[in-house]
C-alpha cells in the first residue's frame, strides 16, 4: 500500500506520540480536522491506524493482517458505488441546480444526447454563478461544467482503495464511475454508469467497523 506524503507523516506522528486524536495530529500538522479526515479514514480503513472514542489513534502494529486490510484490498468500487446522478448539457444552470437539490447530491455528471460522459458539474461551480449574478434560467450548464478530459474518473473494478487515493489526491468530493466505449472511428467514449463519493468510502469505513467490534 503506497502511501502519500502526508499520511507518512500521520502514521509518524501517531507512532511517536499516539494514543492522539485527530485535533492534536491536525495542529501539529498546522491543517484543519476535516482536512485531515479522509487520511485518517483511509490510514483506519487499511489497519494501519486504529481509532477508539475518547482516546485517540494510535498505530496498529500488525496493520499488514488485519481483516479491514485485507477487506479494503478485495473490495471493488462496484461493491458501493452510488446511483449516477446526471443532467444533459443541455440543460440551464437552474435545472442543474434543482437537480442537485431534489437528489441531494454535491456533484452531476453532465451527458451529451447519445448519453456519454462530457463534464461535470459541483456545488462549488453552481455557487460562483450564482454570485456572479448571471441568469441561471437561460445559461446552459455546458457553460460552467468542468469539461473532459479534466474529469477525473474510475471503473466499476478498480479498487476502493484507489478511488479514495484519487479522491484525496485531486482534492474533490466524488468521481463518476464509467465504463469505456470505442466508437466506430476509434473514439474512445465513457458512459457513467455511477458515482463513488466521500460518503460512500465514509460509510464502508462504518460498516467495517461495526464488523469488527
């Protein structure tokens, strides 16, 4: 399991000082508790680090045969994908923005008529339109969407553990997963076919803990 620089550092910190909590690794680090979540999820989630309320985290010596490692190692982003949530990119910035409210949902894959992947769209894009004053009922969505190929995806069969990896990485809240089509002239095209999202990592993290105890 490769690990990023500043979950070294965590696993570090927790070696020498642990039982900590996740306030006191964040001040050393000089970063904010809910930035340094999705790490210490991660760190739990592979038995790297192990977490008890009211104590703190400290490192798990024996993390490389824990069953929540082996179980992170053989899980598939298919296993817990969410539905995919889309909008057609033709679409007005309000449609999207009652979509994303009715759905509950903090990011939309945007779809071309044939129903293939061409961008997508956050809470965060919607917000700066909105205050940018623009007329959200008559600007199409394709107008504000981070468009292909900046869109960072996954497959159905890649690891859990990579897409939370990506998630991390590239600092965003959830990624379409999708399936690969080549089209007659060679084109290679995505179809979404789910969304893999903090919530959905957080949530298995959860269940693999109440597995545990």
């Amino acid at each position: 399991m490769e690990l990023s620089e500043r979950q070294v550092k965590i696993v570090q910190i927790v070696k020498d000082r642990g039982p900590i909590t996740g306030e006191q690794i964040a001040d050393l680090l000089n970063l904010t508790r809910a930035t340094l979540r999705p790490d210490l999820a991660i760190l739990t989630m592979s038995g790297i680090l192990e977490a008890r309320p009211r104590v703190g985290y400290y490192y798990n010596s024996r993390s490389g045969n824990t069953l929540v490692a082996r179980a992170i190692g053989k899980l598939r982003v298919k296993d817990i994908k969410s539905l995919a949530i889309v909008v057609r990119e033709s679409a007005s910035v309000y449609d999207a923005v009652v979509t994303m409210f009715t759905e509950d949902v903090g990011t939309l894959s945007v779809v071309d008529g044939e129903g293939y992947l061409v961008g997508i769209v956050s809470r965060k894009d919607l917000l700066k339109i909105a205050i940018g004053g623009g007329d959200v009922q008559k600007m199409p969505i394709g107008m504000v969407m981070t468009r292909m190929p900046n869109i960072v995806t996954i497959t159905p069969d890649d690891t859990v553990y990579l897409a939370a990896r990506r998630l991390i990485s590239h600092q965003i809240d959830a990624l379409p997963v999708v399936r690969t089509y080549v089209m007659p002239n060679g084109e290679e095209r995505l179809e979404v076919v789910g969304r893999l999202t903090k919530t959905n990592i957080t949530r298995l993290f959860v269940e693999l803990g109440d597995g545990e105890n």
